[in-house]
C-alpha cells in the first residue's frame, strides 16, 4: 500500500475515460452522458456507475482534485482485493491463516500493478472473491436472511462496478445457490 501510494494509480489509457467520467459528475450532477461524445448521448457501458460517484463524492467532500483522489485510489483498491481473497479464502477452509497465505499471494502478485483501481479489476479481483465467500457460507449453514441479502447486495454492487460482471456471477453462482437450495 506505501508503494502504490507512492507510484499512483494509472493515469493513461483507460483511465482517461474514468477519470472524465468522474469529471462529468463532479460539473453536472448525476447524468449517464458520455463525457466524449457531444449532447446527451448514453455511456452504456459504465452508466450509473457506484465507483466513478464514490470518487466524485470523495473529491467534493474533501476539495481534492478529481485526479489526485484518482491517483491516490490506487492504495484502498489494493487493500480490497487482498480483503477480497482473504475472505474467499477462509470461507472455503474455515482457517484463517489460508486467507493470510491467500491475500499475501495476491499482494505479491497484485501489489505492483498500478491499473487495479480500474473497475474492470475490481470487480474479479474484489467483488466476485467476496460473492464466491458469501455462496460457500450460505451453502455451509442453515439459510438466514443474512446470506441472501450479502448476495442482493453484492450483486448489485458488482453490476454497478462492471455490468458484464454481473451476469458473469450469475451465471457462475446460480446455479450453485440453485443446486444449494434443493
């Protein structure tokens, strides 16, 4: 976390895109426009986007620049793939030193990308691990309300980071949850 804190998040690339994206809300309200095509037209493919807000929430509360909350992201999207693995983890063994072994692996294979703060890597590398995790806990347990409402929640968080996948979870968990409740 010190060095990507030090490095930063990547700026170039796709980062162009959410980092306008996160512009476009901060200048004009929520909105689904697509911050590089004129008029209203409709970006479908990061439309209500929960990260790029948390982002632009995170820049007007505190006054720091868009970019700089961008760049310094990088740190607390580290720390939740290593969470997300941990917890995926010690779900399926129930030991929690396989988590700590789990979220060190991804740390050391993780820890120098600079592109994770991308929605496209967390939402695999974050949300899905921790839905995997809440599956596993439902299916080893008497059902409480508890656990659907970790998946509700989780599947809506995941579809609003990166739609497609949302219907990747589907189409994984499903049919476990089906094969669970029978």
């Amino acid at each position: 976390m010190v060095m990507g804190a030090m490095v930063g998040a990547h700026t170039g690339g796709d980062a162009a895109l959410h980092m306008a994206r996160i512009r476009e809300l901060l200048e004009h309200g929520f909105n689904n426009r697509d911050p590089f095509v004129a008029g209203d037209y409709f970006l479908a493919t990061y439309h209500t986007n929960l990260f790029h807000a948390l982002h632009a929430v995170c820049a007007q509360i505190t006054g720091v620049h868009h970019a700089h909350i961008w760049f310094f992201s990088i740190v607390w999207a580290k720390l939740l793939v290593a969470a997300g693995a941990y917890y995926m983890t010690w779900s399926i063994f129930d030991r929690r030193w396989v988590g700590w072994v789990a979220a060190a692996f991804v740390v050391g294979c993780q820890g120098p990308v600079d592109f994770l703060v991308y929605p496209n890597k967390l939402a695999p590398f974050w949300v899905l691990p921790m839905m995997l995790g809440f599956v596993v806990r439902a299916c080893q347990s008497p059902c409480t309300w508890r656990s659907p409402l970790k998946l509700a929640m989780g599947s809506l968080a995941l579809g609003q980071i990166h739609c497609l996948y949302g219907a990747f979870a589907g189409l994984a968990l499903g049919p476990v949850l089906g094969v669970a409740t029978i």
